[in-house]
C-alpha cells in the first residue's frame, strides 16, 4: 500500500472530515461518523478510491527538489 495522498489533500481531508463530525454533532445525527472516512484516508495518507484511477497528489522524485551531493546544508 503505497501512499497516494499529498499534503494539500491531507490538510482538505482533515478540514472536510472535521467540519462533517461538527455538523453531525450540531444536528445530533449519526451522518457525521461519515467525517471519519476523510481523517482516516489523511491518516494512513491512501485513499482507495485513487488506485482505479491511478490518481495520486503526492510529489514523485522528479518533482521534488534535487538534494545537493554532499547532503542539506545546515542552516
């Protein structure tokens, strides 16, 4: 299971799945457990719905910064 979740999609999963829970909890309906399903995909950082699709928002190598040899500087 590899991870297939971002950090932006992680942080909009956190919100979305935290605004259902206070929702539910607002209106006192058993619906907002449904909040849980995004904070547990932000969580384990997979979503499986994704896979069909082979979609995912993390960063691959070849868009993240090259590391320069000899390591990171220190600040």
């Amino acid at each position: 299971m590899n991870a297939n979740i971002g950090t932006v999609d992680r942080v909009v999963r956190v919100v979305v799945g935290l605004v259902i829970i206070g929702v539910g909890i607002c209106f006192r309906s058993w619906w907002g457990l449904i909040g849980l399903l995004p904070l547990l995909t932000a969580v384990v950082r997979f979503c499986p719905a994704y896979v069909p699709f082979g979609i995912s928002t993390c960063k691959t190598e070849a868009q993240k910064p090259p590391i320069p040899p000899g390591g990171p500087k220190p600040a």
